[in-house]
C-alpha cells in the first residue's frame, strides 16, 4: 500500500494539476541542443539527456530561490508595473563570485500578487531587462505553502521547535504539504521553460524549496544541480519528527551539491541520512560524499558572507547623513550596546532584554549610562506565537524603562520599524558593542556588517569617528551559524541570563588594546570571506561533483520521492540474463562461486537457513557435470554444512575459506598458514569490553576466527566504535601471525593468508590442473571480502590459470564502487539469475553423484 505522504504527488508529477487554475502561455525557450520543443514541454517525456554535453554555448546557471531579487511596486497610474533591483538580496550579490562571462538566470516569485491577465507581460518584461523569470503561484497555494508548511512546519522545526500541542506549533497537516509539493511543481515548471539541460548549472536556495531537486532530475537525468541550505538543519532527533521526513531527504539527494553554513548542520544532515536511509558518508581529499545509487552527492561546508563592496559604497555616504549627528547628539555621554534582529520567536530579543536589566542590577555603575538600542525588523510570519512574543517583549521594555530611566535617560530604546543599510551604517558608528542572542539561527550577518562599518574606509578615514585605531565587540549566540567563525567574539548561551549580562559588562568594560586586536582578527576574516568568496567556493565545488556527469550512463526509476537517478561507469554495467545464459549454454566446463548473506540470502532476513527454492536450484546447478558450484562464505562449517547437507555435489569454503570442502563425501581441508589459535585469548577480551560499552553488539566465535558485529546498534555509536577497536586490535595484536578487517556492521579477526580470492585460486588452480579448466566462470558477491574473488579472476587470465577465452562473470550485489564488472540489484535478482542458469542445465536435479572436482 502506498503511503499516504504520496497523495496527489503522482498526479503532480504527470502534470495533472487542477489547482493550478489557467494555463498561461510559456515563455520562449533557446534551445542549444538538437531537439524538439514540444518533447521537452510534455511532462510526461522521458528525461532529456546526452551522452556528450554541448559545445555550442557556455556554460550558465540558473539560481532557484522563493523570491526573486527585484522590488516590484504599482506604477502611480495604476497601470502596469515598475521594477528594479533588490541590492540587499544574496541573489544578487553572489554574482561576484562567479565566472565573469556566465550569464545568469533567476526564477522565483514576487513579493506583490499580480493579475492573471498582466502575467504574461511582467513575464516578458521581467525576462528581457532583469533575466528573471517569475513562478505565479495561486493565492490558495500561496497562503498554504508560504505560511502554512514553511512557516507553520519546516521553519519551527528547523529551529528545534517541536509541535507538542496544537497551539503551539500547530499539529502536521497533509493540505499544507501538499500546497508545498504543487508550488514546488510550479517552480519546477518555470525552471524547466527555459533550461538548457545539458549546458546549465541549477543552483536552488533555501527549505522553501527542498523537493524541487526531484522534479527536475525527473525530467533531466544529468542536470548539474545543487542546493543551498539558508537556516539550520536540527538533529536526527528533531528532524525524524517530520512524517515527510525521508520524502524531503530524497528530494535532496537528488542534488549533486548540498551546502550547509556550518559543520553542525551537515552533520545533523548526515546523520539523517544515516538513521533513515542507510547512507554513509566518505572524507576523500577534504571533500565528503555521500554514495547515492552510483552518484556522488557533494556535501559542501561554508558559511555565507557579506557583500564588502555595497556596505563601503554606503560607508562614503554614512557621514554625510543627518542621522549620524543625530545620533551622536542623542547618545552623547552614554555607553551604547546594539542590537538588529528580525521580529520572530527565535531570535531571544527578550532574553536580550532581560540580560540588558540583570547587568544594570549587578553592575548600577552603568544605569544612567549604557543604553540598549534594538532594532526590530518587521515580522516575516505571522501566529500566536509571534503575538505572545511581541506582547513579551513589549512588557520587558516597559517595566526596564520604568524601573532604571530617568529624565533624559531610557536603557532600552526600541525601534520597531523598517531600518535601511545606511540608518544601519549610522547606529554602528556609535555603538560600542552588538548583541545577538538568537537560540538559534541560520547565519546572521548583522556581526559581519557592524565588522566592516567599525573598519571603516579609505574616504572616510580622516573622519574624527574613523581615525586612530579601529576598535569593535561583539556578544553572538552560541546557536547561530556565524559563532564559529568569530572567535574573538564573546560567546553565550542566551538562556543564561547571568552569563549573558557578566558578557555585556565584560564587553563595555574591556581595555581598548584588547578590543582593537579581536577587532583586527574579526576584520580579516569578513573581508576575505566575503559573498564572493562564498559562492565562487560553493560553484567550483558545484563544477567538481558535476564534471563526470556526461561520462555516466544515468537512468531514473522509482515512483513519488522515491525517483532517483542511477549513475553508473560506462563499463560497470547490469548483469544481462539473457547473455549470461548464452555463454552457460555454450561452455563446457563452468565455475560458480556464490557467496551467501547479502547475495542469496538477504541481509535483514531473520531466519538466516536458505529457502527450498535456494536449495533446489543449487542442487539443480550442482546436477549439471559441466558445473563446479561453491558456497564460499564467512559462515562457520557446521551451519553451512547443515543448511545445505541436500546439495551432495555442493563446494563449500567457510570462514572465509579457511576450511574447505568439495563435496558433501569429502573430507573439510584446513587452508589457514597457521593453526596457532593463541591469539584469541588477546583479541577476545578487547572485544568483549567493546561489547559491554556498546548495546547491541555481539561477538561471534568461529573455529578460526573472531567476528564483532554492530549491525543492531546505534548506527553513529556503533560505527565509531568499531574503528576504535579495529585501530585497538591492530595495536594488540600488531605481532600475531592473524590479520584484522572491518565490514559490513562487522569487525573480524582471522588467520593471515585467508581469503576468498585465495579459495578461488584454489578452485579455478585445481580445474586446471586436472584438465578441466574452467572456460564460464560467475562469481557473485556483496561486501568487501568478495572483492578480493573479483581481484583474483583477473589474475587467473593472467597467468594461465583461466584462458583468455574464459567467460568471466564477476557480478556485486548492489550498485557500487567495484572490482567487478556487472551488478545485480539485490538478493531476488540473483535467485532470478541462477533460476535461468538451472533450466539450462543440460541434468535434472540429483541427491547423489560424483563428487565436482578431485
């Protein structure tokens, strides 16, 4: 049964959308590639793609935000539109930081409603002088998906605020998602009217937009696409909260890039990925990836920055500005602490406040002296909480007034309206401090700006307030994405309101050489660390995820969110039944190798005995005289043995090949180089003291080996444990004829010289040495013990051991890196495989016989 998350997402997804309301007229598009438009505009096309990419234009992006970066207002005759540029917006600033001649596309929606019947000319007009192209979205999908899921659900969330009741945070509600999903559709839709899919970069911002990387990799398997993420990502156990919690994680995955501010937000994200999806990530060279289905998702760690050249343009101007004056006049005499924040629940304006009134408790030297300016952007969201948060606010500044003002004199002044960059500019000239108290935010910029304003310019240097030594404090949150970066700032938790009042007074109090040096060692961060520079670092690392894009052969499968791209090498390839029954048919003498959990057996089974169908076919293969058929596996030889005692003919290797058997009637071989089991009694209790220290583990004690398995533990705990004691046993045991590995969900300990590639060598060395060398060789496998089978095969050609004219089928189980040349999905394919090899063998099942090899 389908889950209920996918309601209406395939209707979506095929383009049967009746909420949309008109169809308006598409935008023209320039096509750069052989093609026909109208395939590209039916939703219900195959993914455009080609195995060569494009020379004929360059390369050019196109950046996917909510809104668009122009200001739109009414003409004064109320007929038509003007617009223009929105210089505060990242949108556009972070042009800067890319390659001078790429030309640059915007989609996202206006901050204003437009008629349906002027659409199509502000879209034209929008095209032609701004390169922006405008997504409409109807007034219902609007309100649903902008204050409604965002607002009301990932923006609270976001910021680890969970639901508990409806009045606070308001319950999950399925008609809010799925006015996100439909906007996330128009998105798309514009993205994909003027895409170029095979010369285009998509660069998409921000949790508005979290699941339109499925709709466009739906369309465009290839497209080099990344996302941004702008506010927190909260841990695994807040994020796993959200019933369309793995809906939006696939979303995401199927992005090449995905960018986090800080460390703690991509590990957060990860370890999402880990816990839901079962994806661990790999460090290569600096860079960490996440292997998704054959595709390497990039996961990039850089915190924004600000727009150097627009903050010193309004610096040359600040002096000039009444304001300034002003303000020097108003606040002469007084010690001045700032603070901007935008008006929502998260940014502890309050808890600022109450800082502000402790300090003038433990410190009255400072009342009638310090002053609290805060600036209060207008509210972005709107509900309950805001209003409480308003009211609370409000009351704060009330009784602080009353309680410590005096003729001429109030520590707190409040600003509630909208402030301008160069108002902005004039309040950090005379502010000796900024406080920022958020519980948790994504960047925040505000320390960054009142930098660089303190800093000052070449122009305005010889300006009383900017000359001598340059001077600068600021007082962050520990829980907002900058923090990590300002490490001469003085760090707080805001909810402490004591500590956060002992850093006001420390702040203002602080000698001047002291300000001067953390200053300086802020200044020269911000300023090489600017917009520019982030996204230049986020494109390059864009261009490096995407650079073997047109290498691949790529297809789409899967239904919903569950869509992704399989990305595979060229010469890495599905295992083709048909063919591999072809070269069965024809062979003489045959090699089969099987290994068993995670190839015949699934690895999440719980009764771990092989199914009758497993051992018909085996016992069917093993019937064929053609055929030597092996079980090599790291299992023991007594469960082996008796799971498969009806296969008579059946090979098997156990314990990694340490004992060997070639039929049911032969004798077990010792393949080991040493039956020194002294070792154990040293590896054993390290093991065990990591079996007491992590729940859910075991230890497995075979005849020559030793296994720890993880597998139902935590799977961050457990993982870290096992490299600890992996390094722990290769310390201890440094001297010990014995050789210790990691992996899957295990830690083994076995005698040196103990292989499945030595257990193939064996077989394929001992066929040909009686004359029937093998000419058909299948070797199926799972995990990183099998690898060495699939190494060992092309040695085998090599010296002699198999003929050039050997048919080789080295075949993993699971799309990923490896030695071998074909893959089977899952365990159901190769009992598929095997069940076509059975009806082609030329004998019908048998209990008995002569033995498949000496």
């Amino acid at each position: 049964m389908m889950s209920k998350s996918y309601t209406n997402l395939l209707d979506l997804a095929s383009g049967n959308f009746p909420i949309m309301g008109r169809e308006r007229r598409r935008l023209p598009r320039v096509m750069t590639v052989a093609g026909v438009i109208s395939e590209l505009d039916d939703d219900q096309a195959n993914s455009v793609s080609s195995d060569v990419p494009s020379s004929i234009m360059q390369d050019r992006i196109i950046i996917v935000a909510n809104q668009l970066p122009v200001k739109a207002k009414r003409r004064p005759d109320n007929k038509g539109w003007s617009f223009s540029w929105d210089e505060d917006s990242l949108l556009l600033q972070l042009k800067d930081g890319l390659p001078e001649e790429m030309e640059v596309l915007y989609v996202g929606s206006l901050n204003v409603e437009v008629d349906s019947n002027e659409q199509d000319d502000v879209s034209q007009l929008l095209l032609d002088r701004f390169k922006c192209v405008p997504a409409f979205l109807p007034h219902d999908i609007l309100s649903k998906f902008y204050h409604g899921f965002c607002k009301q659900h990932l923006w609270p969330l976001f910021h680890y605020m969970l639901p508990f009741s409806a009045n606070h945070g308001g319950r999950f509600d399925r008609s809010l998602w799925e006015a996100y999903v439909a906007a996330n559709k128009i998105f798309s839709q514009r993205v994909i009217e003027v895409i170029n899919p095979e010369d285009d970069y998509v660069w998409i911002h921000d949790y508005h937009l979290m699941v339109l990387p499925t709709f466009l990799r739906r369309r465009f398997n290839r497209l080099r696409m990344g996302f941004f993420l702008h506010s927190p990502f909260p841990s695994s156990e807040i994020y796993r909260t959200l019933p369309v919690r793995e809906e939006i994680l696939k979303a995401l995955l199927n992005s090449d890039l995905i960018g986090f501010h800080t460390f703690d937000y991509a590990r957060h994200f990860l370890s999402c990925c880990s816990r839901m999806l079962g994806l661990e990530y790999q460090s290569k060279r600096g860079y960490i990836g996440l292997d998704y289905f054959g595709r390497t998702v990039g996961i990039k760690i850089m915190p924004v920055g600000i727009h150097m050249g627009q903050i010193e343009s309004v610096l040359r101007l600040a002096d000039k500005e009444w304001r300034v004056e002003e303000l020097k006049q108003q606040f002469e005499g007084k010690t001045v602490l700032l603070g901007v924040d935008d008006m929502d629940i998260f940014k502890g304006v309050n808890l600022k406040l109450l800082a502000m009134e402790q300090m003038l408790k433990q410190h009255p030297k400072w009342q009638g002296r310090a002053v609290l300016i805060q600036i209060a952007n207008p509210a972005r969201g709107r509900g309950r909480d805001l209003e409480e948060t308003q009211a609370e606010i409000q009351t704060s500044i009330k009784r602080i007034n009353e309680k410590f003002g005096e003729p001429g004199y109030e520590p707190i002044v409040f600003i509630d309206r909208p402030v301008s960059l160069s108002e902005r500019v004039a309040y950090y000239t005379i502010a000796e401090c900024v406080v920022v108290t958020a519980v948790r935010d994504g960047m925040n910029l505000i320390p960054y700006e009142y930098i660089v304003c303190r800093q000052g310019n070449s122009v305005s240097d010889s300006n009383s307030e900017f000359s001598g030594p340059k001077k600068s404090m600021l007082i962050v949150s520990e829980f907002i994405g900058c923090s990590p970066s300002l490490s001469g700032a003085i760090r707080v938790n805001p909810w402490n309101i004591e500590s956060t009042a002992e850093a006001m007074n420390e702040a203002i109090s602080m000698v001047e050489p002291e300000k001067q040096l953390r200053h300086e060692k802020h200044y020269r961060y911000v300023s090489t660390h600017d917009v520019a520079y982030w996204s230049r670092s986020v494109f390059q690392d864009m261009e490096r995820t995407c650079k073997d894009h047109f290498r691949r052969r790529c297809w789409g499968i899967g239904l919903g969110f569950g869509f992704r791209v399989i990305a595979l090498d060229p010469n890495f390839r599905k295992l083709s039944i048909d063919a591999i029954q072809s070269a069965y048919l024809r062979s003489k003498r045959r090699a089969i190798l099987l290994d068993y959990d995670g190839t015949v057996m699934p690895q999440t089974s719980i009764n771990k005995s092989p199914s009758q169908e497993v051992i018909s076919l085996i016992n069917t293969l093993c019937g064929d005289v053609k055929n030597t058929v092996f079980v090599v596996s790291g299992r023991g030889r007594d469960s082996l043995s008796k799971w498969f005692s009806p296969c008579k003919k059946l090979g098997i290797a156990a314990e990694h090949g340490y004992f060997v058997r070639w039929s049911a009637d032969k004798d077990w071989e010792i393949c080991g180089q040493s039956n020194d089991f002294g070792w154990i009694q040293i590896a054993e209790p390290v093991m065990k003291l990591y079996t007491e220290a992590t729940d859910g583990s075991s230890i497995e004690t075979k005849e020559s080996a030793l296994v720890w398995h993880h597998r139902d533990a935590d799977p961050g705990f457990g993982s870290s444990q096992a490299k600890e004691l992996l390094d722990h046993l290769e310390s201890v045991l440094a001297n010990e004829p014995v050789a210790a590995k990691s992996g899957q969900y295990i830690v083994e300990v076995k005698p040196q010289g103990v292989s499945k590639g030595v257990v193939a060598e064996k077989i394929f060395t001992s066929m040909h040495e009686t004359g029937k060398q093998a000419d058909f060789v299948l070797c199926v496998g799972d995990d990183r013990s099998d690898e060495d089978m699939f190494e060992i095969i092309g040695n085998a050609t090599t010296n002699g051991v198999l003929s050039s004219n050997t048919c080789v089928f080295a075949c993993t189980v699971g799309q990923k890196p490896s030695k071998a040349k074909y893959y089977l999905d899952d365990p159901s394919d190769v009992i598929t495989m095997l069940d076509a090899l059975a009806e082609a063998s030329d004998s019908p099942p048998s209990s008995d016989g002569e033995p498949a090899s000496p």
